[in-house]
C-alpha cells in the first residue's frame, strides 16, 4: 500500500517505494500537491511525478534507474554527419530556453509509435512552466527556418539535469537536441542526464541502468553544487563531440 501526501507532509524514503514484484515498481506515494516547492523536494531526493489524466499526483523512484553519462553518449556515423549537415545550413541553429513552453506542449501532442495519450498533462505543463520561470527547467530547441521542429526539456538541479521528455517534427531533430544537451552538459561539468525509463533507443545511444543506490550516492555528490550561471549554446559547444569544423564531413 502506497502512502496518501498531504500537502504540508514529506514524501517517504525512496525505500519504501513499490518492489519489482509489484503491479508498479517504483511508486511511492499518491497525493494532490504538485508546486514547485514539492518537486524541488522530489527531485533533489531523485523522485518525479508521473500520472495520466483523472489521477492523482503519482510519485515514483524506479529501480534501477536509466541514465546517460554524458561521456558514454554514443554519437553515431550518420548522426554526426546529420549534424555537420545541420550546422552548414543556412536557417538552422540550436537555441536553449527561447521557447520552453512549446517544447513542452510539442513533447505533450506529439504521437509515438505504442503509446495512447500523454504523461505530460495540462497540470504538469503549468506547474513546469512556473518551475521554468524560477529556473529550474530548461529546453534545448531545433529550429530550422524560424520554425521549432524538435527539442526536449528537462529540470537543472546542481550540476544534475533530469531529462523529462523529447519531441521530433523533422527526422533527428530531437536527437540533434540531445547532441547539443551532451555538449552544453560536458562544458557545465554535468556528469549524468537521468533518463528515468529503459528504453532501447535511449541504451543505443549509451545510456545504461543504475541501481537506485548508485543512483541516490551520485545525486548526493552534485545536488548542492552550484548550478550552471548560464544555459545558452554557442555553436563552439560542438567541439565537445569533435565537431570543431561544420564542413569535415562534407563529401564523407
């Protein structure tokens, strides 16, 4: 049985969550709060919210827990030639936190392959937009001709960021998003982007599954360092996946 929230109540230990023999492994507790004060509680103990609409606030702390190290990111052939290809054509740039709203609201509308409807409820979006006007939430935007065709967004708390969801309108256009993320994350000295859920996509591109202790031991170390002063990309970031030279590929 999973523990009911009041709002001025703590949420439980992440060891109370439900085990893998359970219906729902991870889920911890139930309630109606969702402000920012209760995520930035939750995050800071690795615990998200995740619920579909006409439920109650759902708290979860999965074990294990999927994550990208930022030096294990796997930047395929075709992906850095897609991206050397993006950064020679006129009308195409990475922008961070111009449109966060729209990300969110383009992550939330977006149909994916095995999935009916969407996580990202109006509720969440609001109180995800509040979060991003205090600074905790950032989005990493593809923009081709003035036009956003793809990004994600995630939360920054410490040198850890949260990745919460991606969208594409144009083919790899979130994944470009994630290029650049895994660059801006390298420069931040951000170590790990948490990821949540095992997917095969999110493994193929390095991600791995850690146990929640592992989990916990390093949200530990970097919670209360100081957060990145400034979350904007400039086109050199790229150098941090050896794209120094927009046109070394060209002809490859």
């Amino acid at each position: 049985m999973i523990q009911w929230i009041e709002p001025d109540a703590p949420l439980p230990p992440t060891s109370q969550a439900l085990g893998p023999e359970s219906e729902a492994p991870g889920l911890l507790a139930a309630g109606r709060d969702l402000s920012p004060d209760r995520l930035i509680e939750a995050y800071r103990q690795g615990i998200f919210p995740w619920f579909s609409p006409g439920q109650p606030v759902l708290w979860w702390s999965t074990d294990p827990r999927m994550v990208l190290p930022v030096d294990a990111f796997k930047l395929s052939r075709s992906l850095r030639k897609t991206i050397q290809r993006f950064r020679r054509t006129p009308g195409c740039e990475i922008r961070i936190d111009s449109a966060c709203p729209d990300v969110m609201r383009a992550c939330a509308q977006t149909p994916r392959a095995g999935q009916q409807g969407t996580w990202i409820v109006p509720e969440m979006q609001e109180v995800y937009a509040m979060w991003h006007q205090l600074g905790f939430v950032h989005s990493v935007e593809t923009w081709m001709d003035g036009k956003l065709v793809g990004g994600l967004y995630g939360v920054n708390i410490g040198r850890m960021f949260y990745g919460e969801s991606m969208f594409a309108h144009r083919t790899d256009a979130s994944k470009i998003a994630l290029s650049a993320l895994i660059c801006f994350c390298r420069e931040a000295r951000i170590e790990v982007i948490d990821c949540q859920q095992e997917t095969r996509h999110l493994a193929s591109l390095g991600a791995r599954p850690w146990p929640r202790e592992q989990f916990e031991r390093h949200l530990a170390k970097v919670r209360d360092l100081l957060a990145p002063p400034q979350w904007s990309y400039d086109d050199k970031l790229w150098e941090q996946l050896g794209l120094d030279n927009p046109d070394a590929d060209i002809g490859a």
